[in-house]
C-alpha cells in the first residue's frame, strides 16, 4: 500500500479527529479514491482495521470542511 504523511499542524483548526500522529505525522494511503469517494463510502473507511485507511478518510472528511470554509471566506 502507497502511503504519505503530513503533520497535523496543516490543517489548523480543521484537523481531523481520532487520527493517530507520532510526532504530529499522520500517515495515510495515497489513493485518489477518497477524494472521489461518497460520504457514505468515508464512513465505512473511517472504521477500517488499517490505520492509513482510517487517517485517510477522515482527512479527507476534514479537507473538505476545510474547502467549504474557504469558498465561504
């Protein structure tokens, strides 16, 4: 499996939650899936036995929060 990782620090207050940072690293899977991805699909990604899967769907739930924010602001 592909992975990457960011700090945490990236997303201000828009971090996502119950993701697991060593060092305030996040590693999650490199796939496109999750930014073409259903919100129901996320959900069943969020409860994944594979922690970069997890991390990935819930940055992907805080990246597009964080989206809406800036297209409001």
């Amino acid at each position: 499996m592909k992975t990457r990782t960011y700090h945490i620090s990236n997303f201000g207050s828009f971090a996502p939650a119950n993701v697991d940072a060593v060092d305030g690293y996040v590693t999650i899977h490199d796939s496109d899936r999750y930014k073409e991805a259903s919100e129901e699909e996320l959900g069943a990604w969020e409860n994944s036995r594979l922690p970069a899967v997890k991390h990935a769907a819930l940055t992907e739930r805080a990246q597009r929060l964080l989206d809406r924010w800036r297209a409001k602001n």
